[in-house]
C-alpha cells in the first residue's frame, strides 16, 4: 500500500528527529519485500546503537523522575498493555501471512519494543516530536518502520 501524506510527514518527522533527513522513503509491498528488508545488511549500525543507548537513558531517567519501584509499576501496567496488543497483531499478522510466522514474530517484536520506548519516553516525560514517539506513531497508523539504511528508510 501506499503511503499517504498524513504517514509520509510522520516517517519524516521521524527521520529528522534520528538526524536522518535525507534518507529516502521506501514503501514496501508485500511480506515478502518486508522479509527483504529487514534482512538488508546494508542497515544502519551506528543509529541502532544510539537507539539502544537512548532506551538506557530513557530508563534511567524514568528511574531518577519515578524512583525504581514506582518505575517499575508504572512499566508493569505498559507491559500487560503491550502484551496484549502484541497479541492481537501476532493473531492479525499471522492471518494476514499464513506462510511464515517468522516475519510475523518480528513484526510484533519491533511494535512491542516501540511501545516499550514510547512508554519510557512519557514516563520521562520527553517532547511530543521524541524519535520513540515518533516511531510508535507510524505503528498505530498501520505501518511497520522497518531498516533504515544510509539512503534509504523501509516502511511497510
């Protein structure tokens, strides 16, 4: 499908807000191109690791705002949230691509990570334009931020 302008300017969005701006949206057809890209080695390392990085930080600032136990509860309640959700789209993946549940799983997995980082990002209180919000955005809309290589941003 297609990407309209509505998702067009939150991937974008996203893409300034990682410092990159310049990388081409690519659409992906398919299951089998999602499998594609997501396999593409050519996938950018370096943002992966700022990504890792500022999922730590957002942690421990939710730590320091929230004192590890009340973060721990509040994060408690997100993960049955999440786990739920995460249900509903292995069950509507798997519906939606019968063959391989391989792909399915890591649909699910990328979406309950983006829910975890938006979570910690309002639990830190962060802007409304933080790249983990951002990203989890582009989920609800019904799309699948994929790799993100040195050109080009994958989005299914």
């Amino acid at each position: 499908m297609e990407v309209d302008s509505h998702t067009e300017q939150l991937a974008q969005q996203y893409l300034r807000s990682v410092h990159r701006g310049n990388t081409r949206i690519e659409p992906v057809p398919g299951w089998d191109g999602a499998r594609r890209a997501a396999r593409d080695l050519g996938w950018d390392r370096e943002l992966l690791a700022a990504q890792i990085t500022e999922r730590h930080n957002l942690r421990r600032q939710a730590d320091e705002l929230h004192k590890p136990g009340g973060c721990a509860t509040l994060l408690e309640d997100s993960f049955k949230a999440i786990s739920v959700a995460a249900n509903i789209a292995l069950e509507t993946a798997q519906h939606a691509n019968p063959g391989d549940i391989s792909i399915a799983k890591a649909a699910v997995g990328a979406f309950s990570e983006a829910a975890f980082d938006t979570a910690l990002s309002m639990l830190t209180e962060t802007v409304a334009h933080h790249p983990a919000k951002l990203k989890f955005a582009l989920f609800q809309v019904g799309r699948w931020p994929l790799t993100i290589t040195k050109k080009q941003f994958f989005l299914f």
